[in-house]
C-alpha cells in the first residue's frame, strides 16, 4: 500500500470522468450543460496535471480555462435561440464517427508501436540507473541544482523532477523566448481583433 | 572635472530632462502655457551652457578628450558603438550652439508670452537643443546620424509649431522632406563606409585610418561627396536650398535658434568634422567649394528684391553658409569655423530684432515698416551693428571671419585658376551682402511708418487676398526688457567676438590667432590642402571698400533716391520677376520635374507597359486560374464539417502511410 | 512528503494514530493507537480529520463574523445592532442560520433543475479550497502548495462559473442581467488582481504561502503599497463588496443571481459571501501584513487573528463608507487604473531588485519610503487621468442603453415575443 | 498510471472533441469540442515531459547545461503555450459568435455557407 495505489486509483478514476464528462459534452443536447459539462472535464484535467507533477500547469489550466474559457463558453451560450435543445446533429455525423474512432485506433496503435524513449521501456539497466540516480532540486538562490538520490526505490519517485514554476520560467525567457513574444502577439492581436469585430457589430 | 565622459553626457541630459519634465509634469498639473517651463528650460540650458564652457576651457588647456567607446548594438562581428568624443570642434560647437539656445529662450519668455502652447514650446525646444548638442558631440557616425535625424524631426516640429495654419504645417513637411532628401546621401555615405570597414564608423579610428592604404582616394571621395550631399541638405546649399525661406513661418525665435546658429551650421559641422577625408579628395573639394561659392551669390541675389524681413535673413543666412561651404572647400577650415562662431551671433541677433520689429509692427513686410527708428532705437542700432557685422565692416566680428576666408582664397591667386573665380564670386557676394542688408534697415528704420500689420491687412482685404495669421495689430513700442537684453548681449559678441577670439597680432591672456590654432591642433593635416592664413591688408581694404559701395548705394536708392531703376525697361522687370520668383526654383521641382517629367513622361512609360502588357498577362492568368476554380468548387459544399473532415481524412491517410512504411 | 511532515496538526493525529520513528521521534511521544501496517489508513484518516477542523473552524468563523459586522454597521450608523440572543447577541446568526434551514425550499418551474442545485455547491467549495492553502499560524495549514498563490487565484475564479451557473439557472432575465454582470466585473478584475501580486513574487522569490510569510522581514504593505491598494480593490470587486457590489444592486436587479434562491441554498450563497471575505482578508494579511509573523510576546495564530480583523475591519469600513460604483465606471477603473498601477508597480519593483538583489532591512526601508512617494504620486497621476477619461465619455454614455455593454441581444433572445404582448 | 495509459487517454479526449467538431452543427458546441482537442494534446504533452527524459539529460548525469535543464520541462511550457492560445481563440471566437449571431440571428454552421462553390 503505497502512495502509488491512491496515485492509481486516482488515475483511473479521473480517466473514467474524463471520457464521460468528454462524451456528454459532445451529445448533450442542452448546450448549457454541455458547458458545464466541459468545465468539469477541464478541471479534471487539473486533476491529472496535479498527478504528474505539473502543479503549475494544473493550476493555470483551472485559472484560464475553468475561470476563464469555459465562463466565456457559458456567456456565449447565453446568445444562442434555443439553448436547451440547440445542439444539432449534422448529416456527416456516422461518417465522423466512423473517422474518430479510426482515428484513435490509429493513434493507439502507433503510441504502442513507437518505442518511446520513456522511463518503463528503457531497458538497459545503467541508463536507467544514470538517471534514475538523479533529482533535481531548487537551490536557495534560486537556480537548479542535481541531487543524487539515495533511496529511490519507490515507484513515485522515477522520472524527471524538474519541477518547478521558477524552471519553467527561466525556459520561457531562455529557449522558449520568440514563442512567449510570438504568444504575446497574438495575444494583443487576438484582444484588437475582438475589439474590432464587437465594434462594427455596435456600429450597425 | 573632465576626465570621465560623464560631465558630457550631463550636457545633453539637461536640456533632455526639461523636455520630459515639461511634456509630462508641468503640461498635466500646471496646464499648457504654465510659465514655470521657461524658467526650468532655462536653468537646465545654463546648466548646459556652463558646462559647455569648462569643456572649453579643458579642451583649450590640455587637449582634446576620447573617450571609450561603449557598445551599442551588435550583429555578429560587426559592432556599433556610442561614446562621446570632445575635441576642440565639438567645445566649440557645443559653447555656441548652448549660448546662442540660452539667449533665444531667454528672449521667448517674452516673444511667445500669449501663446497657447506656451509649455509645448518650450519642450520642442529643449528637445531641440538636446539633439544638437548630442550632434556635435558623438563620437560615431551612426550615433551622429541618429542625432542628425532628430535635430531634422524637432525643427520638424518647431517649424510647424502653429500647426493650425496651413503654411506653417506646409513648410514643415517641405523643410523635412527636403533635408531628409539629402540625408538619404548622408545614410548611403555612412553604409558604404561600413561595408568597407565598419570599424570606421568610430570617427577616431576613421581619422587614424586616412593614412592607411586601404583608404584608397575613391573610398574618400565616394564617402566624402554623399555626406556633401546631407549637409547639403541641411545646411540649404544650392540645389536643396528652397526650404529654408519658407520655413521661416516658424516662431521667429524658432528661427533665430535653428536658422542661425543650430541646424544650418549642422551641415557646416559634418563637413568640418570629416574634413581629414575630404581633403584627401580634389574632386569632392572642388564640388563642396563651387556649390559654396555659387550659392553665395544665388542666394544673395534673391536676397536682394525680397520683402519679407525674415527672407531676407533667410537668405542672407543660405549666402553665408556657402561663404563657409566655401572655406572648407579650399582647405580654410579655421576660417570656415571662425566665420560660422561670429555668424551664429550677429545673425541671431539679427533674427531676434526681426522679431521685435514684428512684435511692434505687427508684420513682416518691410513695404509696411519704416520710420521705427525714434519708436525703438535700441533695436534699431542692435540690427544696424548686426547688419555692418554681417556686411564686414570693421573692426566689428564680421569683418575678421570673413577676411579670413577671402585671404585663404587669395593664397594662390593666378588669373583665370578656380580659386581666381571663386575670389570674385566671394568679392561679388560681399558687394551684395552689404546692399540687401542695408536695403532691409532703410526700409525698416528710415522714411515715414507706412500703417503696419493693421495696413497691410486692409490692403490685402481690398485686393480679395487671404490674410495670413501672422499679420498683427499695430502697437507702436520698444519691445521689453526681456527680449531687449538677449539681443544686446549677441550684439555685444557681434562687436568684440571676432577681434579677440582670433586677433590678428598678440594681445594680453590671448595669443595671435589663438582660435584657428586651437582647431588646427585636432585636425591631422595634409599637405598644402589646409591654409594657416594670415592677416593680408589688401584683402582688407578692398572688401571694406566693396562693402561700403554697396551701402552707399542701399542709401542712395532708399532714403535719397538719387538712383531709381528704370520703371519700364524690360529687362529690369523680367530680372525683378525672376528674382521675386526665387528663380522658379519651386516651380521647376513642383512642375517640371515632380509634374512633367516624373508623372507626366516616365510614369506614363510605365503605364503603358502595365495596362498593355502585364494587365493582358493577368487577364489571361486570372482568365485560367477561373476555369481551374470552377473545376474545383465542386468540392467547396460550404460546411465547415465537410472541409474539417476532409482535413482529418487527410492525417489518417497520413498516419496510415507513416505507419505502413515503417513497420 | 517532507511538506506535509512539517504541517504540526497533521503530524500530531498521525502521530497519535501510528506512531513510528521517522516522522515523531523527535515530536515527544504519542499514542500509536493503530498498528504496524495501517499508516495508509492513519495517512486517510488525519487527512480528513485535518479538513473537518479546517472547515468547522472556518465556519464558526463566518458565524461569528456576521454577528461582528453587523455589530460595526450598527456602530457606523449610530445604533446599537443585535443585541439580544446572547451575551451582546453572540447568537444572532446562529438563529439565522436556524431560520434559514427550516424555510421552504422553492425551485422555479423554469429552472433547470441539476444546475439550479449545483450552483450553491459550486458557490461554496471555492472559498473553502482558498483557506487550504493559507497557514494560520507557524505549522498550521491543511497543504503547503508550491504554487500556492497561483492556487488561490485559480480556485477564486471558479466563483466566476458558479454566478453564471445560478443566474442562467434560474431562468430568469433579472438574473442574467446580474450574472453578465458579475461575469465582466469577475474576469476585468482578474487581471488586476493577478498582476498586482506579481511584485510580491518577485520580492520573495517563492508562490508558496509560507514562503511568502518566511520571506517579510518587513511586511510587504510598506514595499508594495500600490500592490496592496490594487490587491484590496481587486479582491472587494471579487467577493462582491461595496462598492462594487453590482450583482446584487437591490435598487436595479434586487437580489441579483439570488433571486430565485430561498431556504439553504440561499443560506449556502449567503455562508459563501462571507466566507470569501474572510478569505480575502486572510490573502491579504499573508500576503502583504506578514501572516503570522509577529513579536514572540504572543502566540503565531493570535498574530494572524489580529490582523485579519483588521482587515476585515477595514472592508466594513469601506462598505459603510463608499456608495456603490455603475458599471462603466467600476470597468474604467479596472482597466484604466488599476491595471496601470500595477503596470508601474511592477516597473518599479523590477527596477528595485535589479539594484539591490538581496536587500538588507535598512535598505528595505528606504526602499520602502521610496515605494510610499511613488504610490502616491502615480495614485494621484492615474486618478486624475481616469476623472479626464470619465468626462470624455459622459456625452456618449448619454446615448447608450442602460444595459451592460453587448447584452443588448440577449434582450430580443431571451423574451418571447408573445411575453411582451401580453 | 504509465506513458501508455497517458497516451490513450489523450488520444481518447482528441478524438472524442474531434467527433464533436464533425458532428455538431451548432458553432458553440464546436468551439467547445475544440477546446476538448486541445486539452487531449496538453495531456500528451505533460505525460510525455514526465515519462521520456530528454537526451540530453540522458547522456551524461552530472554536467548538465542549463540548456538541457530548460528543454527538460519543454512539455509543460508548449502546455503553457497552447493554453494561452486557446485563451486568445475562445475570445476571438466568441466575438464572432456575436456577429454571426446579429447578421442572420443563427449560429448554425450550416446556415453560413456562402463559399459554396
């Protein structure tokens, strides 16, 4: 009884909501509660990121998307006739099924067939222990230091700790630096151009 | 004090911190004409001033300072650098362009008293000064283009400050597109320097590098004709020069400040400050001195029937900046320099006068002055000595300077040689110099008042014209003290600045030609190309005589008439319309070159060709790609499902190939 | 786990349940109830131990708090304010609270039943998830987040989803009115809200709460005092106080999103409003008052007590003191002041660090009197920029509808046509 | 909880919000199925940030450069990224919503088919 089972069942259980909460958002016909229905899948996904150690990306997926996204979803819900039985169904909807779920047989078949270079399927015992041996830790002046790891044994602990809000920072201003502009571009351009649509329609 | 560059920075941060403070602070709490943005203005330009004057001093005492070079921007190995570099030029330059911008904003406290824009003004032109003063004092070329554009962008703006009338906003455009039109020269000199060494761009290494063999005398001529052309520009020598009467639309302290001693004299500096380069080239030399020389006498000769005061001025000021294009052309870059030290104050003043007759008279046109001269006598004998100055009457500062430059011309005097001709031109030009300007204070000062702005303004309304804004009321009075002060403080200089800033013969605390030895010791020079000219006696007398005809004349003309011109005579009259037109200068650029050459000629060339030939080119593309299109809209249903699934088939097809090659 | 180890109430059930060597050596001795093999359990059990005393404790608090502030708003007004259940009517809520829970519980024949349900829950579990990560005194907090400041941002922001959730719920157009509301006020101060935070980050250098208590040498209100007014404005505009309490504007839309709520859940709303207050006044004492730092004459927990009375003192204050803001204006000031000032803000702290990385507390104070003038100053520049901007607007806002900006729509939606024939 | 369970979880939610898209003719319900897409691609992102080291962390254990460190998270910044994105879409798209909306009072995809060809 480790930490890993509550990890696991904790997993699987989320997974499980995921794909329900997924599946109504796209078949409910009240396009409200398929909103709903989406913040709920959004906070779930919270849920994994926490689980994979990505807290900082757990919480700006509840800040932007749930507090965000999904309450600009449900204002734009508000705009729509008949928001209780609204959501139609096109003609192509057996074909797309058919695709998407081509699609994602598709998709499982190469993520079983391509070897990843991941943590389960590295077979050679000394790369493994390479870098299983190793931890990554804040410093109190800030910067990232490599701890060796005594005992790490513990199914939790294997993978890459590199997990802090202040590592991801430093990548966006270092490697990531023209994304995060490129990103601040479409941002601002993104903000003119609602603007500029909201206007015309006010003009009219 | 100056042995780190920080002194010099704080000479430019001054006037810069004014701009700020006045642009953001005083115009939110204190409201657009707060009077406390003058007296800061002032107290920061002091600052500068003070400072300008100890680097003088240290520069005088122990030599020019170069400082390290900092580094600006990089691109690979090719590195840009800013710093500051004081040698004797720049202490002068920036002594007369702190002094003269000191008195002229002393001087607007009152000239620009009721104006609306009060704390506007007073930014634009802190601003002004700050980018001049980092003009003269950079010590790279791209630093200096940089700051050359600046001074360009604010006197922009200063020349457009009413910019609710629509000729001030006119000559604005025009004074910046023209200027700019030379600096594209300024910008090609500055690259092609750069692709042959951008370690050059460093002005003490370019200096150094003269004597290298790689500064072969193409580079030097190629480098030194297009900076000719962006101080050509600037400083409105020949083919560039029809801005600057029309910018004196400006405030006329605007105009005492930029178009006497700042801008113009810009170009004059660029000259003087690659004058190690030039000097290697006979071909650049003899272009810069023929343009100099010819536009002495072009100028002056519109000079000559103009009736605006200030175009007159305006003029006057394009005449002498070829004096000293002139100079520098035939290696007197002392003399250049002198003339430009004791121009910039006793035009000044001139300027400043202008602008007290116009607040007294409420106009410009000196057909509607006269007789001013027992209403406002200190103003009238401050533009009487300016005039006699800039006439080179002795002993007054005018006199020296421009001696100085015809001695130089006479050095090798042989009948028929360039410099022969370029000595008459010169001779010529004094002769008009002291007609046009004495033509302006007869006119001016002399005779019976003649009504003013309120006359005029009847006059034009009779004749259906448009009343420009910058005619006035009359109110017939001495302009206060706060104006008057600055102008007797210039004519002081005007008198006593040329005699003993570089006397002719030793005299006590200053040594025999003390100013041109002083920027001698900077200048690497070369061979026979640079002049130490001494004082020559006959050049002497014979200008004073010429000049003094030419007053003689001005007053026997205007205030004794014994000479009229013939009323009738065909000749006189086309000359008068010729001269009144400014050679049509405006016309040919506007009509014949912009209107029948360019739009009427080759761009109906290029018309023909785009609708005969290329348009036919498109049609019968456009005419394919539409069969193409029809073809294809089959599969354009307009459901967005359809174009996503067909995207996503796509990708499966994609995977499935990915998939299928590799396992 | 070594976070968790080092949270003392936590450490104390699970070392009374279990008790082994690792973890409670060095803690004194304990009672290990349970045997070898059952940490699992014990690990369960303290847990949820840990948040039933959390959410009681914060519960009794928000009683306790309505009795207080409706004893100061008797005060402000010049009366006496409950007096009567109870010593000084100490009980007054409670029998509110009694009232409310045996009242009819009414839902609308228009309401979409699930939603209209599952909104006060939504309401409520936001707030209580924002004590989580705040400790309350030196070793006493539910988890110690490294992303802890993030979090509570985060977690607000579903308050937003609830609003729109029980407006549209009810089905009822006052409510929405209130919701389309409470949703432009809830996202426009966001923003504020986040970026008025980042100068403290950039000071301690960590997200988490006790980090940011640990990194106060002195409080942060006295570095950041435009950090602090924005953070206050921000969080009144969040949790719905006056003066920006324009979802619940009684003189246009009545009880705003509440009016079609009765009995507990209307309770639970009302619980929720409170309880975020607390909320904020707890942020903003961690954060800018120093938490539970303070002279060792008292107890840590005593220390945060005192200073979140304090601001919660403060926000009755202004509540009694400040008329409620119209919408444009409370929009204007969100984008057109506060985020400026936290613009400058953080300029001006950027600026701070770059010269002085690792200050002293001398050093500090200086830097403090220097953040005081600036605040000041820009506070003066931006208010009078917004009175200009204000102005400018008035002639057109002459023109407008008085509904929000872009709701106009919903009005020809949502009323059937028939409705307003008849 | 493995790589492989990450990736058909992701792969499951990318699916299912591309079916939405396909399937719903209703222009709401198709921003929020692409949101779902989006989300299905942070997951795999994330997992794989977690599961498979980078190689340059692989090669040698002690020396590591600041710039294996910084690739070492990549994952969590593209979430970083495409979340932001995501933000800007739904805005942008919202807007269109409102104008959709005023000019033929629908937001039925099927209704806006004026590039029929």
């Amino acid at each position: 009884m480790s930490g890993n089972f509550f990890i696991d069942i904790t997993f699987w259980v989320v997974s499980f909501l995921i794909i329900l909460g997924s599946f109504y958002v796209v078949t409910a016909r009240n396009i409200f509660r398929g909103a709903i229905g989406l913040s709920f899948v959004f906070i779930c996904v919270a849920i994994i990121f926490f689980l994979l150690n990505a807290e900082f990306l757990g919480v700006v997926q509840i800040l932007v998307y749930v507090g965000a996204v999904s309450v600009l979803i449900a204002f734009a819900v508000m705009f729509i006739k008949d928001v209780v039985d609204g959501s139609k169904y096109s003609k192509y909807r057996l074909l797309s099924a058919f695709l998407c779920s081509f699609l994602f047989f598709v998709l499982i078949f190469i993520s079983q067939v391509t070897e990843w270079n991941s943590m389960d399927s590295i077979e050679n015992e000394d790369a493994l222990a390479g870098l299983e041996g190793f931890y990554f830790e804040e410093s109190e002046s800030g910067s990232i230091l490599i701890k060796k790891a005594e005992v790490l044994s513990d199914g939790v602990n294997k993978g890459v700790f590199i997990n802090s809000t202040l590592s991801i920072g430093s990548s966006l201003i270092s490697n990531f630096l023209i994304p995060l502009q490129v990103i601040g571009f479409i941002l601002i351009s993104a903000l003119i151009g609602s603007l500029t649509i909201i206007r015309q329609r006010r003009k009219q | 004090m100056f042995d780190s560059d920080i002194p010099v920075y704080l000479i430019i941060l001054s006037p810069i911190i004014s701009f700020l403070v006045n642009s953001i602070f005083i115009r939110i709490f204190f409201g657009t004409n707060s009077k406390i943005s003058g007296l800061l203005t002032i107290f920061t330009i002091s600052i500068s001033f003070l400072f300008s004057l100890l680097a003088l001093y240290h520069v005088n005492s122990n030599g020019n300072y170069e400082y390290d070079s900092r580094l600006w921007f990089s691109y690979g190995s090719f590195e840009i650098g800013f710093g500051i570099l004081l040698d004797q030029l720049t202490a002068i330059m920036l002594v007369v362009v702190s002094g003269v911008s000191l008195l002229v904003q002393i001087y607007s406290i009152g000239y620009m008293k009721n104006d609306i824009s009060y704390v506007r003004y007073y930014a634009y032109m802190s601003l002004f000064t700050a980018s001049m003063l980092g003009l003269v004092t950079s010590r790279n070329l791209v630093q200096l283009f940089v700051f050359w554009e600046l001074v360009g962008v604010t006197s922009y703006l200063l020349i457009g400050f009413w910019m609710n009338r629509p000729s001030a906003a006119k000559a604005a455009k025009k004074a910046f597109l023209m200027t700019r039109f030379g600096d594209f020269g300024f910008l090609f000199g500055i690259m092609y320097l750069a692709s042959k060494n951008p370690e050059w761009l460093d002005i003490p290494t370019l200096y150094n590098a003269v004597h290298l063999p790689d500064f072969t005398h193409t580079v030097a001529t190629i480098f030194s004709i297009a900076l000719l052309a962006g101080a050509v520009g600037k400083s409105a020598q020949f083919p560039l020069h029809s801005w600057l009467p029309d910018a004196m639309e400006g405030p006329t302290s605007v105009s005492a400040l930029i178009h006497s001693a700042t801008m113009v004299t810009a170009g004059v500096f660029l000259i003087a400050r690659i004058f190690p380069i030039i000097s290697l080239s006979d071909e650049s030399q003899i272009i810069l001195s023929f343009i100099g020389a010819f536009t002495v006498i072009f100028a002056a000769s519109m000079a000559l029937v103009s009736n605006d005061i200030k175009r007159v001025l305006a003029y006057s000021t394009v005449s002498q900046l070829g004096y000293m294009m002139l100079a520098l052309g035939i290696g007197a870059y002392g003399p250049a320099i002198f003339h430009l030290l004791t121009h910039a104050f006793f035009k000044a003043a001139l300027f400043l006068g202008s602008g007290s007759l116009h607040h007294s008279t409420g106009t410009f046109n000196l057909k509607y002055m006269g007789g001013m001269k027992k209403i406002m006598p200190v103003t009238y004998w401050s533009m009487l000595i300016g005039s006699l100055s800039l006439a080179g009457i002795f002993p007054l500062s005018g006199f020296w300077s421009k001696d100085e430059i015809l001695s130089s011309l006479f050095n090798d005097f042989s009948f028929l040689s360039p410099n022969s001709i370029l000595f008459f031109l010169a001779i010529i030009g004094v002769f008009m110099t002291s007609f046009y300007m004495f033509r302006a204070i007869f006119l001016a000062f002399d005779g019976e008042f003649r009504g003013g702005g309120t006359q005029e303004k009847k006059d034009l309304k009779k004749k259906g014209l448009v009343i420009p804004e910058t005619l006035e009321d009359v109110h017939k009075s001495e302009a206060p003290k706060v104006m008057l002060i600055p102008v007797l403080i210039l004519v002081f200089f005007a008198i006593f600045l040329g005699f003993f800033v570089n006397p002719v013969f030793d005299i006590p605390l200053i040594s025999k030609h003390w100013f041109s030895n002083l920027l001698f010791q900077n200048v690497p020079v070369f061979g026979d190309n640079v002049h130490h000219t001494d004082f020559k006696f006959l050049i002497a007398i014979i200008s004073s005589i010429i000049a003094i005809i030419g007053i003689m004349l001005a007053w026997a003309i205007y205030i004794k008439g014994y000479v009229s011109l013939p009323k009738n005579s065909f000749i006189i009259n086309k000359l008068k319309i010729l001269l009144d037109k400014k050679y049509f200068f405006d016309e040919i650029y506007e009509d014949k070159l912009v209107n029948s050459f360019l739009y009427n000629r080759l761009f109906k060339i290029t018309e023909v060709l785009d609708l005969k030939f290329l348009d036919n080119i498109n049609i019968y593309l456009g005419k394919f790609t539409l069969k193409i299109g029809q073809l294809l809209s089959i599969g354009q249903t307009g459901y967005l499902q359809f174009y996503a699934g067909g995207m996503i088939l796509g990708v499966i097809i994609l995977l499935c190939g990915i998939v299928l090659w590799n396992f | 786990m070594d976070m968790i180890v080092e949270n003392n109430i936590f450490r104390f059930i699970y070392c009374n349940l279990v008790n082994t060597n690792e973890s409670c050596s060095d803690f004194g001795n304990f009672l290990g109830i349970l045997p070898l093999g059952f940490e699992w359990l014990a690990f369960l059990i303290s847990g949820f131990l840990l948040c039933f005393i959390y959410i009681n404790g914060i519960l009794g608090a928000v009683i306790l708090s309505i009795w207080g502030e409706r004893r100061l708003y008797g005060r402000f007004q010049n009366r006496s304010g409950p007096n009567r259940w109870g010593p000084m009517g100490v009980f007054t809520s409670t029998a509110d609270a009694i009232k409310v829970m045996f009242k009819e519980d009414v839902v609308p024949v228009d309401a979409d039943k699930f939603l209209f349900n599952l909104a006060p829950v939504l309401m409520v579990f936001p707030v209580f998830m924002v004590f989580s990560v705040i400790p309350v005194g030196i070793g006493t907090f539910v988890v110690d987040l490294n992303v802890g400041l993030l979090f509570i941002l985060a977690v607000t922001s579903l308050s937003g989803l609830a609003v729109v959730i029980a407006s549209w719920a009810s089905g009822n157009r006052i409510s929405i009115f209130s919701g389309l509301r409470a949703v432009a006020v809830l996202i426009s101060y966001e923003i504020p809200m986040a970026l008025s935070l980042v100068g403290v980050l950039m000071l301690s250098g960590t997200l988490s709460l006790n980090g940011i208590v640990e990194a106060q040498k002195i409080p942060f209100i006295l570095l950041q005092p435009l950090g602090f007014v924005v953070f206050f404005l921000a969080s009144l505009a969040e949790i719905n106080r006056t003066p920006f309490d324009l979802t619940e504007a009684e003189s246009e839309l009545g009880a705003g999103y509440l009016n079609d709520y009765s009995s507990m859940k209307f309770g639970i709303f009302f619980l929720a409003e409170f309880a975020a207050t607390i909320g904020a006044s707890a942020v903003i004492a961690t954060v800018f008052l120093a938490g539970w730092k303070g002279p060792e004459i008292l107890p840590s927990h005593i220390w945060f007590g005192i200073k979140l009375i304090l601001v919660l003192g403060l926000i009755v204050w202004v509540r009694m003191s400040w008329p409620r803001m119209r919408i444009d204006q409370i929009l204007h000031l969100a984008w057109k002041g506060l985020f400026e000032l936290t613009l400058i803000n953080i300029i001006v702290t950027t600026i701070m660090i770059s010269i002085k990385p690792d200050p002293s507390v001398n050093e500090m104070w200086i830097m403090a009197i220097i953040n005081w003038v600036i605040c000041i100053f820009s506070l003066i520049i931006v208010s009078k920029f917004l009175n200009r901007s204000v102005k400018d607007n008035f002639s057109n806002l002459k023109n407008t509808t008085p509904y929000p900006v872009g709701t106009e729509k919903i009005k020809s939606s949502f009323i059937n046509k028939k409705e307003m024939v008849n | 909880m493995t790589l492989d369970s990450l990736l058909i979880l992701s792969a499951a939610v990318f699916c299912i919000g591309l079916y939405g898209i396909l399937s719903k003719t209703n222009i709401v319900s198709t921003i929020m199925s692409i949101e779902l897409m989006f989300n299905g691609i942070i997951i795999a992102a994330v997992s794989f940030s977690r599961f498979t080291p980078s190689a340059l962390l692989m090669n040698n254990s002690f020396d590591v450069s600041s710039f294996a460190l910084n690739t070492a998270l990549s994952g969590h910044v593209f979430g970083v990224f495409i979340i932001s994105i995501a933000a800007a879409e739904s805005a942008l798209a919202l807007a269109l919503v409102f104008v959709m909306f005023n000019k033929k009072s629908s937001v039925d995809i099927v209704d806006f088919n004026e590039l029929k060809g």
